[in-house]
C-alpha cells in the first residue's frame, strides 16, 4: 500500500462477510455517481484508488467478473451474496474503485459526490480529466 499523509486504512466487504478487502484512502471521499447503464441498474456509486493502495484480504474464490461492452471495466461480486463491493474501472486500468457502502462505518468522514455521464463516457472523460489523478501515485 502507497501512504499519503491524508490517506487512511479502511476495511470492508460484501454483505455475507465472504469478501473482505483493506484500502488506503482518504476520509473524506469523492464518489462518481455514473448513469450509464450498468451503473444506473446496480447504483454503482464508487471512489477510485489507485490499485496498490487495496488488499484483497479474503474471497478471491468467492468472486466472479461481469464485464460488457469495451470490455475493460471488470465488475467483480461476490458469489454467494451477489454484492460488488469493488470493480476495476475502465477510467482508471492502474486504479480500483471501492463502493462507500460497502466500507465498515467509522472511516469515512464525509462523501463529495461528482455526477458522471457514462451515456456519453468520452464526452465525460473529457470533462472530468482530473479523475484520472484518483489512480495516480504521483
């Protein structure tokens, strides 16, 4: 795991406690709420680390990957209980995006939520070049 100075240890997992995972991350989190079709179904609300910065502690047999499309995005969800509580996004290949709720409570101070126009993706990446940095260690 890279430490910053603002960044924070954080657990969390699935819902049947199968998949469990650490993140180093700050407190306060800025979460992407994308409406393109597979976020818009599973309200797939996430904040992006870059990948070193996450553990996979327990579960990767439990884990299967959804992918659609370009195919780059890997939704990965527990197999048992069905909850994505991570996913490796097409945005940021070198980054892991961790969804808040499936973090322990305690951790996570406050949450800056940042609208996503995943209907029109590269317009979007377009706009937001800055969420390229949320991956970069830097």
């Amino acid at each position: 795991m890279m430490e910053t100075s603002n960044n924070i240890v954080h657990y969390g997992g699935c819902h049947c406690g199968q998949v469990r995972f650490k993140v180093l991350a700050p407190s306060i989190v800025v979460v992407f709420d994308c409406n393109c079709t597979i976020c818009t179904k599973k309200q797939n609300r996430h904040f992006i680390v870059p990948s070193v910065n996450f553990t996979l502690l327990e579960g990767k047999d439990q884990l299967s990957t959804y992918t659609f499309g370009t195919h780059q995005a890997k939704h990965q969800f527990c197999k048992t209980c069905g909850v994505q509580s991570f996913y490796f996004p097409r945005s940021n290949p070198d980054g892991i995006g961790i969804m808040p709720h499936c973090v322990d409570q305690g951790t996570i101070e406050d949450i800056i939520i940042k609208t996503f126009n995943g209907q029109q993706w590269e317009d979007s990446m377009a706009q937001f070049p800055e969420i390229k940095n949320f991956s970069d260690l830097s």
